[in-house]
C-alpha cells in the first residue's frame, strides 16, 4: 500500500526575488520564529545552501541544527542526516513536524512496512529531511536508495565520533568517507561541539572535507557556572547542590559505574528527590522509558553513565553533575554543555578525590589498547587533572585546551572564591622521602592512607607488623592534618609529582619529583576551599518556578503559569516533550509581549507560522483567562 503523500508548506519560501541570505531569514522566521540569525549561522547556512561542503565546530545550544535545517528547506530534494543517536531519532523527528518539516527517519526500530513507507516518500520528493544511523548509510543498499532520490545535502551530526583518538569514537563512523565518491555533487556539512585542533584535522581528514569551509564559533557558554569541589561525601554534596540551588528543575548526574548509577538514584530517590537511573546494563525498554520521562516531564533528575546524553535537546537542564571525575575534557565539556541549552544561568558542578585519579589511571594501564592509545588517553587524564586543581579561571583553562584566549569569567568557583595557596616545597619533600623510605628499607609501597598513617606517626597493625615506627621518617608531617594531607596527595599527583601504580593505586615518586626533591623549585599548593556559594539569589522563586521567570513581576508569573500548565496538558495530548510545544524562554517572550490578536502573537521569539496556527487561538484566551 501507497503512503499518502506528504503536502510541503515550505515550498513557497524557497521562491522569490531575494537572494540567498534573504531567503533563508525568512525560512528562519516562518518555521522557526526567531528573527535573527546567531554568530556564524548566517555564513555557514549560505556556504551550505549555495552548494558548498562546511565543518563547523560550535558548541552544544549554539544552533548547530538550524545549519544543515534551513539549506534543506532551501535546497530542493532531502537532506540526509547521518546521526548515531536511534533512540532520540523519533523526538527529533517530532520537534520538526511540530513546526511543519517533513521528516522521518531510517533506524531498526522500524518494521519493514514502516521502512519502506519512509522510503517510497524519499523517493517522491516528499521529506525535508531524513535521519539515520552511519551504519545503515554506508550499506550498499542504502547507497543504491540514495542513489535514486534527489539530496539537497548530508550532514553529519557528532561529526567527532570519526576520530580514533577522541573521546567518543565511534567505528561505524570511519565508512562516511565513502560519501566523498557516492554523491560527489551533494554539499556536505560536518557538526560537531567537542574537539580540538587535533580531532578538528583528523575529522576533516577522515571524512574527506579538505576543500570545505571551516567555521570555529567560540566554545564558550557564559550562561554556565564550573563548579569543582573536592570529594568528602559526595552524594551528600549533590543532595546540597539540588536543594539549596536546583530544587524542582531539571539535570543530570554522571558516576562512571553502572552500581553507582543505580545506588545514587535509589539514594536521591529515598531523600524525595525525583530521580531515574540510565546505563547500558538496563533493559532497552526501561533506557527508553527513562529517557522519554526525563525529556517530556519537568523538575525530573536523571542519573547516568556517559551513554546517556548525546542529541539530547531538553533546553531546560538546569546542573549537570558529576559525581566521579570524566575521563578526558572533550567528554566534560560534551556533557556540562547539556545545561542551560536555552541560555539560562546554569550549573556544571563536580567533586572530586585521590580516589577518582587512582581509578582512572589503573583503567588506563590495565585497559586494552597499544602503548600509544594508552598515552593518550593518560594525556587526557593529565588535561583533565591540570582544570580540577587550576588555581586560576577555569573557563580560560577550558577553552584553552580548545584553542581559544579568554578573560577570567567571574562566574567559576575560582573567580568566586579565589584559592588561597602555600608553600608546600617541605611537606612535599618529606612526603616524597617517606614513599622512597618505605619502598628501600622495607620494600614496601601503600596507596594515600597507610602513606598518611607514617607520615602521622599513627600506628595501625600494619605499622607494628613492619615496625614503621623505626623509619626516619616516622611522624615526619604532624605539622598537617590528614585532611590536608589528602588535599596535598591529590594535587602532587595532578601535577606527577606522586603517581598511583599498579593494580592497587600504590603510590610511587613520580616523573616530576626530582626537581621537588632537590629543592631546585618553590611548590605552591591551593588551600582546600569552602563549597562555592551560588552567586546568584534563589529567593523570591518559589514553587520551583523555571529561572526563565525570575525576572517576571507576581501578575506576570500567574499569566506564565497558566501558560505552562496548558502547555503541559497540550504535550500530554500529543505524547510530545513540553519544550516541543513552546520553550520557557518563548512563553515568558508571550507573557512579557501581552499580544491582544494572533498577529500581534506570531511576533514573539519561538512562534513560527505552524505554531501560531495551530496554538494561536488557545494562547489568547489562556491569557485572556488570567487577565
């Protein structure tokens, strides 16, 4: 049986005597409703549109999607959107129906009627755009398919999963390059929010961009505050971060193990936090439902290993935390970049210990993978180590490690609340001394706590079976507490000054500890600091009113929460994400614009003409209801 065939109401704007950029902001304002275009939007839209191949490199919320969006609604034919991410295919293609694309998607959670429905509309010319897995392209019966449709363009979203030594390889990505050869007149775009200069040359490389325009928008998210604290009780440190600063919003919570993920959320859930676990050992159906609840409810915390969060378009995430230390800086700056996508203050927060270093770098070198993989990976540690415990902006730290100059921000935990720093040369020589006294005259080596015990001159059973209490270097460091002993280890090893080795995280003189200890250099470590106060004032919210709001007089939150609970029953209705009906920040644009007619309605941020059609009416009298 015939699909039915798709109307395009998007025709009418590719026509007319305007010329490209013309064109597009009008697109841009009719479908979309926004009346300008951000940064390089512009430039990448027309290199793109005018049949140019683009890699561009723009951070998570900064309209990566609208780049490869509107040169399809330009172009004639399909755009095809190549896109690791199945489980999120279908909410994205429901965000662009909501605003009058014709969209689909090819992924195997199709049945094959349903694969061949979407394949007669390619073939007829009735899709804008159509998603699927690299996996799927790069079948020679896919090709064939392709082969025989009209492409307006490919985009390739997540671009740096082609990159063997990025964070987030992906080996199906490496056959893209075939794509060169099989549609060579097709303008191609590569898109990606994380990589460095290094990733950004073996992308382009990888993918055979050479002759495509490059575009670089700035890494920085000012919206966001980088948070790091060190690792007491970090699950009592996040329930303090979500009462105190986030209580009723939405945001995620990253632990690196799958029983972590599990005992955080049960624990988050048993102190009345709502809160869902997400990781690859549960059961598909469950990931599904998690995810689906957390992009479509309100005020929802989802707890997850890294293979939750890629694609996720939920504007209002409002922390992301980290409850274990990430792997590499790409994958942290990936994942903080999920709060705030609607330009809302937001927060990245993070604890981290000893303990985290010690487990990473035992993964490393116990991991498969030839030495050189493994080097890698440690120098992603080392950058990763170099922002935990930098003592001065970390923001100009991370955007740095992207290639980018920067002023201090004003808004981090170290702009907030410098560190206060001491000379740790003595302390450190006296620690180095007892790891290379225990190790020659007993031949011993011990992780952090038995290293402090000696240090304290507190005996244990393993100091009486080993007599440490006859070393030289027996009580040697009385003059610190062990807390800031532990303070000290931590940065010493951040810096390879002391290095964890072997199976059990024993502690070693690192590369780095030969200068220490021949005095030939004056050490400065940082004074543990207090957790960092929010900078900005939670009063006066009440009711866990979205931050989109904090500006609106008490009438005026009334008109928006009426507006929100519609808004709710409406995606409840069409089983879509609330967002997907109107944002927070739109419906405060409605609220502050008090439009009397649908005209004067359809001028508001995020109203396109779809929308304004469809929920028009129902806006006005909800308004009206409040006046």
């Amino acid at each position: 049986m015939d699909s039915p065939r798709t109307v395009d109401p998007i025709s009418a704007l590719r026509e007319g005597d305007e010329d490209q950029t013309d064109r597009a902001l009008r697109v841009l304002s009719a479908v979309f409703g926004y009346d300008s275009f951000r940064g390089e939007q512009a430039a990448i839209i027309d290199q793109v549109a005018g049949g140019g191949d683009a890699v561009v490199l723009m951070p998570t919320g900064g309209g990566k999607s609208l780049c490869y969006q509107i040169p399809a609604l330009l172009r004639s034919g399909t755009g095809i959107v190549v896109s690791p991410l199945i489980a999120l295919m279908a909410d994205q293609v429901a965000a662009l129906e909501g605003v009058g694309i014709r969209a689909a998607y090819l992924n195997s959670t199709l049945e094959r009627h349903e694969a061949q429905a979407v394949e007669q509309q390619l073939l007829a010319g009735e899709l804008d755009l159509l998603y699927m897995a690299p996996e799927r392209l790069v079948l020679p019966r896919t090709l064939d398919l392709l082969g025989r449709a009209e492409l307006s363009l490919v985009a390739i979203d997540e671009a740096h999963c082609v990159s063997q030594w990025g964070h987030d390889f992906r080996p199906d990505y490496l056959g893209l390059s075939v794509l060169a050869d099989a549609f060579p007149t097709v303008p191609r775009i590569a898109l990606t929010a994380t990589a460095t200069e290094a990733t950004h040359r073996e992308l382009t490389e990888r993918l055979r961009m050479d002759a495509a325009e490059h575009f670089v928008a700035s890494f920085d998210r000012p919206n966001i505050q980088y948070r790091i604290e060190p690792k007491a009780s970090p699950r009592e440190q996040l329930l303090r971060l979500i009462t105190t600063e986030h209580e009723g919003e939405s945001g995620i919570v990253y632990c690196l193990s799958r029983k972590s993920v599990e005992t955080t959320a049960q624990w988050l859930s048993d102190h009345g936090i709502a809160a869902l676990p997400y990781h690859a050992g549960l059961d598909a159906s469950v990931r599904q439902d998690h995810q689906e609840r957390f992009l479509r409810a309100e005020g929802l915390i989802i707890v997850a290993t890294i293979a939750f969060g890629m694609g996720i378009d939920k504007p209002d995430v409002r922390f992301v935390a980290h409850l274990d230390l990430p792997k590499s800086i790409e994958g942290y700056y990936q994942e903080t970049g999920r709060a705030g996508r609607d330009g809302q203050p937001s927060t990245a927060w993070m604890a981290y210990g000893l303990g985290d270093v010690v487990s990473q770098r035992k993964f490393i070198d116990s991991g498969e993978g030839n030495e050189q993989f493994k080097r890698n990976a440690r120098s992603h540690l080392e950058a990763m180590l170099a922002l935990c415990e930098t003592v001065s902006c970390r923001r100009v730290q991370l955007l740095r490690y992207f290639g980018q100059d920067s002023r201090p921000c004003g808004n981090c935990d170290i702009c907030l609340n410098p560190p206060q720093t001491w000379d740790a040369t003595v302390p450190a020589q006296k620690l180095l001394s007892t790891l290379i006294r225990l190790d020659r005259e007993r031949g011993q080596k011990f992780g952090s706590g038995q290293v402090i015990e000696v240090l304290l001159g507190r005996e244990n059973e393993r100091s009486r079976q080993s007599r440490h209490e006859e070393l030289t270097v027996w009580g040697i460091g009385e003059e610190l507490t062990e807390k800031q002993w532990r303070s000290a280890l931590r940065q010493l090893v951040a810096r390879g000054i002391v290095e964890p080795e072997g199976d059990y995280g024993v502690l070693v003189p690192g590369s780095q500890a030969g200068p220490v200890l021949r005095g030939e250099v004056a050490l400065e470590l940082a004074v543990d600091r207090s957790p960092t106060k929010p900078s900005r004032s939670r009063s006066g919210r009440g009711g866990g009113a979205p931050r989109a709001a904090e500006g609106l007089e008490i009438a005026e939150r009334e008109r928006f929460e009426a507006l929100r609970q519609w808004r709710t029953s409406v995606a409840k209705e069409k089983q879509i994400a609330p967002y997907m009906v109107f944002s927070d920040a739109t419906l405060v644009g409605i609220v502050e614009t008090k439009p009397e007619t649908v005209a004067a309605l359809g001028t508001v941020s995020g109203v396109g003409a779809k929308k304004l059609a469809e929920y028009g009416e129902d806006v006005l009298e909800v308004l009206t209801g409040q006046s």
